[in-house]
C-alpha cells in the first residue's frame, strides 16, 4: 500500500509515493528460515521504545515506491546471487563486492532509521541510489558456527551535540557472512577485512577473517 509521505529514508526525495517495506526480504527470509528469529543481541538491536522483542522479519522501513521497486529490487538479485553462489570460493571481484558493501550498507542505513537514528550524514545518503555513500565504510568476516543465519545489532551512541542518539555502527549477519558498516575511520581490522572502499589487493572467499561474536568488542 503505497501514500504520499515527506521524504524518502534513502533518496532523501520529497512528494513521493511512499511504502512500508520488510527491511529484511521475504525471499531471504524463506532461504535462511529466519521467520522466527529475533535478534541475539537485545540491548543494541531492540528499540528504546519497545518492551518486547521484535522479530527479525518483521523490521520494516519507509521508502519511497520508485526506490523499493528500481534499484533495491535489482540490488535483492544481485545480492542473492552473490551471497548464495556455491561452492563460495575463488576471488571476490569488483562488482561482487559493490553489490555486498551497497546491499549491506543500504540495511545498516535502514535500521538505523527504524530505531530513530541515522547511520552517515543526510548530504551523502542519496548517493546510494547509484553507489555507496562516501563517507561509509564496510567490513566483511565469516561467523564461525553462528547460531542463527539472520541476524543483526545497531550500536547506539549519543551525540551530545544534538542532544540525540546515533548509529554507531550496525553489523548484519546473512547466512555464515558479517558486514560490519560505520563511518569511515570508525573500524578497526578486528572487524574483518575492508569491503569498501574499493582496494586493489585481491579478495578471496575462503580467505576472509573468521569471527566468533557477531559485535567485535
């Protein structure tokens, strides 16, 4: 069901025709049976305002229809395409990794939004529309035996300047891979290895760093 709302979460465009989309697909959902799952970790993840836990599939977000059904629908394919490619071995090419660091980026930017903060300034959210906002960065790792396959944490941190909260950092596990998105200068090597931006030393699957937690404290 589509109405008329301010502006757009990520196209910051005003006017449009808006959505109340699940921030997580369904299709990923169905894939990794995470219709019942909830956050593992509760203090970050859980909404201020919220007493019970919420789950998962259940996270919703408002953008706007001309981003829902353009290039976050092509940025879905891309991504199921990438993450479930088996056997996930060999080098990690240049649009593979865009399409990881964008389709990550794009959910930590999301979740941030539906617990009342923002993850990166507003003047580079647009930007995701065709790339990846300049002033975020990536890390990826592999999680070793998780417990679920869906999960996620948004760290918190207050700006006393705006006397408000704000995304710190929010970390998204799919399947057995962790993305870890921050502004830049904000992660550490603890984290995994840099996805974006873009270098030009070769990545490989099997080579990425093994995490056991999903926050690197």
């Amino acid at each position: 069901m589509a109405s008329i709302s301010s502006r757009c979460v990520l196209c910051l465009r005003v006017g449009l025709p808006m959505t109340r989309e699940h921030i997580f697909a369904r299709w990923l959902v169905s894939r990794v049976h995470g219709a019942r799952l909830v956050p593992s970790t509760m203090s970050t993840s859980q909404p201020p305002w919220s007493s019970a836990p919420l789950r998962i599939s259940r996270e919703t977000a408002q953008v706007c229809a001309e981003c829902n059904a353009g290039w976050m629908s092509g940025l879905e394919v891309s991504f199921r395409r990438t993450i479930f490619a088996r056997p996930r071995v060999g080098a990690l090419h240049a649009p593979e990794r865009t399409t990881l660091s964008r389709w990550f980026a794009k959910t930590a930017v999301l979740l941030a939004h539906a617990r009342g903060s923002e993850l990166g300034a507003a003047a580079h959210r647009a930007e995701i529309v065709s790339g990846m906002p300049d002033d975020l960065e990536v890390f990826v790792a592999r999680h070793r035996r998780p417990r679920q396959h869906l999960d996620f944490a948004v760290e918190l941190r207050t700006d006393r300047s705006a006397d408000a909260q704000r995304a710190h950092s929010v970390v998204v596990l799919v399947d057995d891979l962790v993305g870890h998105v921050a502004v830049h200068g904000t992660l550490k090597s603890r984290h995994g290895t840099k996805l974006w931006p873009l270098r030009t030393h070769a990545l490989r699957w099997e080579n990425l760093p093994v995490i056991t937690s999903l926050l690197a404290g």
